[in-house]
C-alpha cells in the first residue's frame, strides 16, 4: 500500500509537472508573440520617425531659404526707402516754400491795399476785388443747381 501512495504521489507530481510546462510553454509562447509584435512596432516608429525628421529637415531648409530670400528683397528695397523719404522731403520744403510764397504775396497785397485804400479810384478797385469771390459764390450756386436739375431729369 505504502508503494502504491509512492506511485500514485510520484504521478501526481509529474502530472503537476506536465501541467506546469505546458503552462509555461503556452506562456512563453504568448510572450514571443508579443515580443515579435513589439519589435515589429518599434521598427514602424523608427521609419516613422526617420521620415519625420526628414520633413522637418525640410521644412527647417525651406524656411531657411524664404528667409534669406525676404533679407535679400528688404536689402535691395532700401535705396527706394531712403528715394521715397528724400521725395518726401522735397515735397515738403516745397510746400513750405509755396507756402511762405502765398504768404508773402498776400501779405504785399494787404499792403499795397491798405496804402491805396484812400484813393478813390483804387477804392473802386478794391471793392471790385472784394466782390469777385461772392459773385464766383453765386456762379457756383447756379452751376450747381442747373447740373442737380440735369440729374433730376
């Protein structure tokens, strides 16, 4: 009987044994699946990766270019710059200097005005003077009416 338990007990142990190894391969097994399926992902993310850096390399390049290129363009529009800033100075000691001109000429006429005001033929003369911008007043009224009439037809 006692060889007997001893039997029983030893197939015991190696069916448990036979049980574990087959767990154990199934296991391992799974874990080499996993393994190849992981390696398989790795190499996918390193060409993945490998592309992106060379898009951005690129990009990085072009960018580079249009920058240069801006650089060059700003560079060789700087002569026009400093043409339209010397132009505009021009233009504005002109109209200072027309500016002064209308000044002065009105400023002799005041004066000759004012020292032949006393006689009375150029009094007539200043007073037609006086009157020349309200008769253009008038003519521009009537113009501006008979073209609104024009329109209204």
């Amino acid at each position: 009987m006692n060889s007997m338990i001893i039997e029983i007990s030893v197939a015991a142990v190696a069916l448990a044994f036979v049980v574990l190894v087959v767990f154990l391969i199934t296991t391992l097994r799974s874990m080499s699946a996993l393994l190849v399926q992981t390696n398989t992902t790795i190499h996918d993310l390193q060409n993945h990766v490998v592309g992106v850096t060379k898009e951005a390399s690129d990009v990085l390049r072009h960018t580079n270019a249009v920058t240069v290129d801006v650089l060059n363009k700003l560079h060789s529009l700087e002569p026009t710059f400093h043409s339209v800033k010397q132009v505009g100075e021009a233009v504005d000691e002109i109209t200072t200097s027309v500016k002064n001109a209308s000044v002065s000429v009105a400023r002799t006429i005041k004066e000759k005005v004012a020292s032949e005001a006393y006689s009375p033929t150029t009094s007539n003369i200043a007073k037609a003077i006086n009157t020349i911008p309200l008769v253009l007043d008038i003519w521009h009224q009537i113009k501006h009416r008979r073209q609104e009439a024009a329109v209204a037809k």
